[in-house]
C-alpha cells in the first residue's frame, strides 16, 4: 500500500495564525483594508492571543476623525509580514494608523497592553498627518525590522511606555508638518496631555534602541523628556549603534534627553545634518544632552560642506548633584559649528566628566565653561590615552625642558604632544 503526501492545499495554518487575505484583505493598495484586517486582529484577540500575518502586499486603510485604522485591543498578539518592504499598511486619510495602546492612566499596568510585537512590517504615511503607531499605557512591546516612511506627522509616540524593545527600526522620509518643531520621529514621554487620554502620572522605562536607523528627519530623529503633565521621569534608556541623519532639517535636535531623565545611555551613534528643508537655514544644535546619571559614548557627528548646519554639535547640562558624562564625541564637520563642538549651558550646576571629546574644525568649546581652578572641580576634562612620554621632547606650544627644575613631563595624546608641570 502507497501512502499518499497532503497537497499544500490541504495543509491548514496553525490555529494561532490569522492570515488577513483569509479574512477578505485584497493587499492591492487600492481597496480599503480596514475593516478586514481589524477583523483577523479581533479574531487573535478573541482567541487569546497569536499571530495576525499580511502576505506581500500594500494594504490600504483609513482612520477616521473618531479614531484610529487598526487597534489591538487585546495581549499577546503579532503582526508579522512577508517582510519590512514586502508588506506594507498605507495610511489613506489623516489620522492614527494603529492603536497599540492599554487603558489610560492604570499606574499598575494591570491594564496595559502587553506581550505584543511588530515583526517584518512595513507602514507608509502616504504623506498624511497623524501617528503611525500610538504605544500608550504598554509593556513589554517587541518591534523588529519594521519599516516607517512617508509620515507627515510623529512616527511613533510612547507614554506610560515600559519594558520593550526596538531592533532594526527604519524611519526614512517623515519630516513632519511645515514649521513644526515638535514631531521627531519617535517621541518617549511621560505624558502628552495634561488630562484625559495621552495623561499619565507614570513614566517611560527600561526601553531599548538596538540597532535602529532613523533618515530625513525634519524635527529630530528621538526625543526622551518629562513630557506635558511634566510628572515623574523617563528613566532607563538605552540606544547602542544607531544613526540619524538628515538633509530635511526643520529645527530641533536629532536626538534629546531633557533634565528630568535619568539613566540613559547612548553609545555608537553617528548624526549627520546634510542640509535643511527647503525655506529653513537656522543651524541647530545636534545633540541635546541633560539626562541625570547617564553617558554620552563613542558618538560621530558630521555635516556637509554646503550649508552651516550645525550650531553645537552637544548641548550639554549637568543638574544638581549629577555627572554629565561624554566619552569619544567627536565632531568631522566639512563646514565649522556656527557656535563650538560642545556648549554648556549656563544653568548648570551639577559636574561634568569629558573624555576624548573633540572636533576637528571650529571651537571646541563653549558657553558657561566650568572652571577648574577650584577644591573639588566641576569639569574634568580627559584628552584621551597617553601613548608616549617624554622629559624632553618639545610639545606643541614649543616649551622644552632646560635642567631638571623646570620638572616639566610630555606626554603624547591622540598622536599630540602635550606637556604638563609636576608638582
């Protein structure tokens, strides 16, 4: 007797996977979706839980003044595509594209929405205004190689937003609208409205950014601040090898870290500011960096040689009892800072520890530089590994030891010779 093999055709999809076209989505980037992909989530969310899948393919859907396209309103569910450019949601109207977001100002959690992830999807703005994917009152979100385009708005707004992560986001041409400067592409806060929906007494933690590229930005690639009700504080955040560059420059920093955070940690960056949307020529500060307890590290900031794009390469403040820390920032600029690679800002009051940090053209420094001629001073400053020294080799300002009195050591750092006196 000869067994026979199943066709494909009569193979089943797990029960847990939810294929949208098996629920009447065309993916032809004409026809509206919406209400067909609302209906294989819905049917994920009555389930438990599991995987909603889009084929390659444009689905088309439309939000609408009372609310967004798609929402997920229950745990445990997947959005996956074919791939980030395969399968793609195109926004047809202003307005949110998905909710992903639990009930509002539940400091518990109990009541977030959680263990949900976007995984191999691509969502177009199609040039449209609102938000490409809403995260409030969420936990323990996942998001990989996801693809973000064409928003004339926010990409992604974050409030009451803990535990999650972010790998290999791609955000390219979403500049937001014309003379605004308060939609970068992904906005951490604690609150984006003083009461009612978007308001939490909570905060933003624990998220990380692995990985992420963010291009042709108009008014900032991240942004991490207290946000509107201006209650508690973002905490607990991590970006490691990740670049934000633009020519679309509007105003505002490509990445911002504002005084009420704390233990935030960027290390492996490169920002670029090629140029500035048509109509804009104010140069603007690069990096603002004010976070309590946090560093700075290993971070490349450049330009172009046509326009003067840059300001400060870092904003830099130190709050009360606080350590600013920057290590290996350095600034290759075609074109000088209008102002210096790092200005530090008069406000300060906490200490500042600056390691190998410099640029390459232009000030180096400005601002309210703090001095260092006091008991216990605020700003040391650390030029880099020491390579060489010498008792009689001729540093850069030309002064050589004559006898041993003058106790004078050179020391070689970043290829320079430098020469200090010993006590």
């Amino acid at each position: 007797m000869i067994a026979k093999t199943p066709s494909a055709a009569a193979e089943t999809a797990p029960l847990d996977w939810f294929n949208v076209k098996n629920y009447g989505a065309l993916g032809n980037g004409a026809d509206d979706d919406t209400p067909k992909i609302q209906a294989a989530i819905d049917a994920a969310v009555a389930a438990g839980g599991g995987t909603v899948y889009f084929p390659a393919g444009a689905y088309a859907v439309t939000p609408t003044a009372d609310g967004p396209a798609l929402s997920i309103g229950g745990n445990g569910i997947r959005l996956v595509g074919a791939s980030s450019k395969a399968s793609t949601l195109v926004k047809k109207a202003n307005g949110i594209l998905l909710r992903m977001s639990g009930a509002p100002t539940d400091t518990s959690g109990s009541k977030h929405r959680r263990y949900c992830s976007i995984e191999n999807l691509g969502f177009n703005g199609n040039g449209k205004t609102g938000l490409l994917l809403e995260l409030y009152y969420n936990d323990n979100s996942y998001f990989r190689d996801v693809f973000m385009s064409s928003n004339n708005d926010l990409c992604i707004d974050a409030v009451e937003f803990w535990d999650s992560r972010f790998y290999n986001l791609v955000i390219e041409e979403s500049t937001g609208t014309a003379n605004s400067a308060t939609q970068p592409n992904v906005w951490l806060r604690n609150s984006s409205a003083m009461t009612g929906w978007g308001y939490s007494a909570d905060n933003v933690n624990q998220i990380h950014f692995i990985g992420c590229r963010m291009e042709a930005f108009g008014t900032g690639a991240l942004w991490i601040t207290q946000g509107t009700a201006k209650n508690n504080n973002p905490n607990g955040i991590y970006l490691t090898d990740c670049k934000f560059e633009t020519s679309r420059m509007q105003g505002g920093p490509h990445l911002k870290v504002d005084a009420s955070c704390r233990h935030v940690y960027a290390s492996n960056i490169y920002a670029y500011a090629g140029g500035f949307a048509s109509g804009y020529s104010t140069a603007q500060n690069i990096i603002a960096w004010a976070g309590s307890a946090s560093a700075l590290e290993n971070v490349l900031i450049a330009n172009s040689s046509s326009a003067a794009t840059v300001n400060s390469g870092i904003d830099l403040y130190s709050g009360s009892g606080s350590t600013a820390v920057l290590r290996n920032v350095v600034g290759r600029y075609s074109t000088k800072p209008t102002g210096t690679h790092i200005y530090y800002e008069a406000s300060s009051t906490g200490d500042f520890r600056v390691e190998n940090c410099y640029a390459n053209i232009g000030g180096q420094s400005g601002g309210t530089i703090p001095t260092k001629n006091q008991p216990n001073p605020p700003l040391r400053m650390v030029a880099g590994a020491v390579s060489d020294a010498s008792f009689t080799h001729t540093p850069v300002d030309g002064t050589l030891a004559v006898d041993s009195t003058n106790r004078r050591l050179y020391v070689r750092v970043g290829g320079k010779w430098l020469s200090t006196a010993l006590s």
